[in-house]
C-alpha cells in the first residue's frame, strides 16, 4: 500500500514536472503550424525585409521590417534607462545602503515590477504622452521615445534584482583580499566586484531586455501604432507585439494575414528564445568562473 | 562591577597585570612593554588592553601582548577564542564588518595604528594578509600578483612585471608557475593558490604579514611546502600566524600565544609554552586534552 502510495507520487511529480515542457512543445508546434502557411504567399525574406505591412489592403503587403525595427528601437532605447537604474540601484543596494535601507528599497523594486502592465500602459497615455507632447512641441506624445521611457523603468526592477543577486555571489574574500593590498572602497568595487559578477550582470541586462521585447499591452497604449520604419525617436512605432495584439481580432481565422501575425510570433518567439539561452550560457559561465559549478 | 575594576585597572596603569598574565615566574613574561623575551630585537607590534566587541559581545578581553621583529608568533586556541578575531586588528580588518567596536591601542613601530590619522589603505599595505581559504581574483596569475601595485598607483609597466616575478619566486612559485602567467589563478591547486596569494601579499613590500590559519584548507605536502616558506619568509618579515595545528606552530614559530575564550592566557618563546607551560590551561590545550 505504502509504496504504492509512494509510486503514485512521484509519477505525480514527474507529470507536474515535465508540463512545463508539454507546453512549451505545443507552443512552439501550435505557432511553426499557423505560421508556416504565409511563406506560400511570401518569401520569408520579402516577408523579414519588406518595408511594407499593409496586410488589409488589396493585394496585401507583409513586411514585417518596420515592425521588427521598431520592436528593436523600442528596446534598445528601454535598455537606455534600464541599464543604469537597475545596475545602479543594484550596485547601490549592495554597497552603500545599510541593512534598513535594503529591507525598505528591495521590496520596494519588487512591488514595481508587480505594477500591472496595463497600468503602466494607462500612465504613459494620459500622463506622460501629453506631458512630452507639449514639453517637447510634438505632433503627437505616443512615440518610441515614450514608449522606451516606460518601458526602461518597466524593466528595471529585473535589471536591478538579478543583478543585485549576482553582486552578492562574488565571494566576501575577494573583497577581503583586495582590502587586504591597500585598495579602498571604488577600487574593491570596480576591480574586482564588478568584473567577478560581470556575467551575472550581463544576464540581467538580457533578462531585462526580453522583457522590453516581449512587453505588449504598455507598448499597444504608448506606442502610437505606425507600422512605418521610424525616422526618429519622435516617430510613432508599431512593435511586433502591438502589431498581433491588435490585429489578431480582425484577421479571419485562417487568412493570409492571420498566418502572418502568427509568423510575427514565431519570430519574436526566436528572438527571446535566444536572449534566453545566451543568458543562460552566460550564467554558467559565470558559475564556471566562480568555481561554483556542479 | 567589572567594568568599574578594568577602567580603575587602565588609570591606574595596571592592567598588564591582568591577572593571567601574571602567573609563572615575573620576568619571563611579564608583560608586553617591551619587557618580554624578543630576542633581543625592538617590538614590530605593540598591543596594549585590547578589548574587542561584536555589539555587545566581548570577544577579547585585554589583550596585551608584543610581537617580535623578523619573528614568526604563532597564536593557538580552540575555535572562537579569538586568535583570528585578534590578528584581523592588526591591519584593521575588523572594519569591514559593521558593528564592532575596539579599545586599547595598538602600535605598529610605535605609531598608534588605531588613531583616525592612520589611513587603513596604508597600514594594510604595511601589514599584509592571507586568508585562510586561498582567494586568488578571478583573474590570471599576473594580474592577482599585480592587482596590489596597481591600486597603490604604480603604472610603470616594468616595475610592475619586475615586482611580479620577484614576489613569486619570494613565495617560491616562480619555479612552478612561470610559463603559467596568463592563465586563470583559479586553475592551480589549492596549495599554489595559496602560495599565489603571498606573493599577492609580498607584492606591496609589507613589513608584517598575518597569516590566519594559511594551511586550513590545504594537504600535508602543500602544507608543508607553505611552512617552508613561512620559515624562509621570516628573514625579511615579521609573521604572525594563526593556526589550529599545535603541531605546526611548534614547528614554525619562535613564540607562541595561547588564547582561550577571548582571554590571551599565556605568551613565550616556543619551546618554553611546549615544555613548560606555566598555565595549567596551556598545558591541557596542549596536551589535547579539549580544544
């Protein structure tokens, strides 16, 4: 009886366990199978390269590139702001807040990354587009510049966290030993902290990065919606993923435009895949280096 | 009560005669103004009624003891009577860890190492340190050697490749080690980490180097290897070492202290606390009777 019971449970286990990657597969089954369909119309290099995404228009254009640019200015411009707050609070959290400071402002970076996207979204649109619109004289507030802006501070508490775990890896002797030669404080840090947690950093900053990436309802509110390659950080932009979100509801199931959209979603799928594994390599790497691998 | 009788005790000037300090015979030991046995050589380091708290805990209970120049003192005791808490004093290492706080003085050649005009960058440079886990940089061998010249300001490149090459054969790892320069230090064994880490230490020319249990972590041979040197290094140097290993601060040293929950029980010449301990807690430790 016992070890029956005990059988039963460790299948039940095994089943949670390995969900995670029943879903994963079906995912990518489900978006390779809707996706596929749209390469009969287009090529898949006129479809990443066009510069025209018209896909209701007769004949349809699917040119993603204006989407694929502005997801990639939206983030890059995200990380602009999200690289120096979190690394900084980070660094700040680890070496110069005392212990009552921490327990306040740790939590405190915590409970902004649980802020709903949709208010975030809601902040940029009634507060911040109309503010930069007349504080910077322009046609219109819903830009990449406002959306990388929100964004950035979105990201940052993923930046600040991880990267707050990395910097209190680095063993307590190295800061020892490097005090121990007559190195004061900056010195400790910049020499030996900051590169002995150099690769955990740089996976928070990836991490954050997919983060912006992936980001869809602030973008789908901030963003400004214009599926054109932006001139400017002025412009208004339409990311990948504000482009499926509002389109999906008015793509006949099946369509051409409807395998596209899904195609959109396997490629941004690919792209955070990727950040994925290079921060994951990455990480190890830094275990490696601190002789801390199994 | 108590804390009336040691502040009565340091007005009056007598507290080097704690009372365990005073046991055996007076002249031998005495104290440590100077008047101990040091081989006839001037006190490196002086510390005078030294009391240690981590917030309210009282780690060390006035500590006075000299230490001899171009000597090796061994101090011994069980886990946590504070012979690491004491020698990390010595360089100030206590003020990395928040919370503590020292009385007493302690003087280094007779500056007073502990006033607010002694830059503790520059008593460290002076009083060096190894740990006791190897904790080489990740970085390659060249650069863990090098790192102490380069936050001390020295640029010139062959100064720095000259003094690289000197502290490593003076840690006598040159030999081993040489075609291995630009290779991660975390690649050697545990005994040339820990090698590596002296010649870190010889590399800003310390007059002092505390070693705090250098050989915990290591095995015989590597052990060995590091007495050796310890016993070489001694020529240019003034040692202090911290060492759970009777067997080795026999072996080693020239004097030894026994510390014993907070309190420096006893202090001599090597042979004279192995043969003929005048405490009779000294002789239990060594004789292993607990500890």
């Amino acid at each position: 009886m016992n070890r029956r019971k005990e059988r039963f449970i460790k299948y039940l286990f095994t089943a949670v366990a390995f969900s995670s990657l029943a879903f994963l597969v079906g995912i990518i089954l489900v978006l390779f199978k809707e996706a596929l369909p749209i390469f009969k119309t287009v090529s898949p290099s006129a479809f990443l390269l066009g510069t025209s995404w018209y896909p209701t228009a007769e004949p349809p254009e699917f040119g993603i590139l204006p989407l694929i640019v502005a997801s990639l200015w939206v983030t890059a411009g995200a990380l602009v702001i999200c690289v120096p707050l979190g690394v900084g609070s980070a660094l700040y959290l680890h070496e110069l807040a005392g212990n009552k400071q921490r327990a306040v402002l740790k939590p405190v970076i915590e409970i902004l990354a649980s802020v709903p996207s949709i208010v975030y979204g809601f902040f940029g649109m009634v507060v911040l587009a109309p503010f930069l619109q007349t504080a910077l004289d322009l046609p219109i507030g819903l830009t990449a510049f406002t959306t990388s802006l929100i964004l950035g501070v979105m990201a940052t508490p993923t930046v600040a966290s991880i990267a707050e775990d990395a910097l209190s890896y680095v063993p307590r002797s190295f800061r020892e030993a490097s005090f121990a030669v007559g190195a004061d404080r900056w010195q400790t840090l910049t020499k030996v902290i900051i590169p002995a947690a150099g690769s955990g950093i740089s996976t928070a900053v990836i991490l954050g990065m997919s983060r912006a990436i992936g980001e869809t309802m602030t973008v789908l509110m901030v963003a400004g919606g214009s599926a054109i390659i932006p001139e400017s950080i002025f412009d208004p932009v339409r990311p990948m993923t504000a482009a499926i979100a509002a389109e999906m509801g008015e793509a006949p199931v099946g369509s051409d435009h409807y395998h596209a959209l899904f195609a959109i979603a396997l490629i941004l799928f690919l792209i955070t895949f990727a950040f994925n594994v290079a921060a994951e390599l990455i990480s190890r790497r830094y275990r490696l280096k601190l002789g801390q691998a199994r | 009560m108590h804390d009336t009788l040691v502040d009565y005790d340091k007005q009056m000037g007598l507290e080097n005669f704690h009372p365990a300090l005073v046991k055996g015979p007076v002249g031998v030991n005495k104290n440590s103004l100077g008047e101990a046995d040091l081989f006839g050589t001037e006190p490196k380091i002086i510390s005078r009624g030294v009391n240690f708290y981590y917030g309210a805990k009282r780690a060390l209970n006035n500590i006075n003891i000299s230490f001899a120049q171009r000597r090796v003192t061994a101090i011994i005791g069980p886990s946590g009577c504070g012979k690491s808490t004491f020698i990390r004093l010595l360089n100030r290492m206590h003020e990395l860890v928040p919370g503590t706080r020292l009385e007493g003085e302690i003087l280094l050649d007779g500056l007073d190492i502990l006033s607010p005009a002694c830059d503790p960058a520059e008593l460290r440079k002076r009083v060096g340190m190894v740990f006791q886990k190897p904790n080489p940089f990740p970085k390659t061998v060249f650069e863990n050697v090098a790192y102490g010249l380069e936050v001390n300001g020295v640029t010139d490149r062959q100064v720095i490749e000259a003094t690289v090459v000197d502290s490593l054969k003076k840690a006598a790892l040159w030999g081993e080690i040489k075609d291995r320069l630009k290779d991660s230090a975390l690649g050697l064994s545990g005994g040339q980490q820990q090698r590596l880490c002296i010649a870190r230490a010889l590399a800003v020319s310390p007059e002092v180097i505390l070693f705090d249990e250098p050989c915990a972590s290591l095995d015989p041979i590597s052990t060995g290897k590091i007495e050796e040197l310890i016993l070489e290094l001694k020529k240019e140097y003034t040692i202090v070492i911290v060492t759970h290993n009777m067997q080795q601060a026999a072996r080693v040293s020239d004097r030894t202290a026994f510390f014993l929950m907070g309190d420096l029980i006893e202090e001599g010449r090597t042979d004279n606390i192995f043969k003929a301990p005048r405490d009779r807690r000294t002789e239990d430790y060594i004789t292993g009777r607990f500890g």
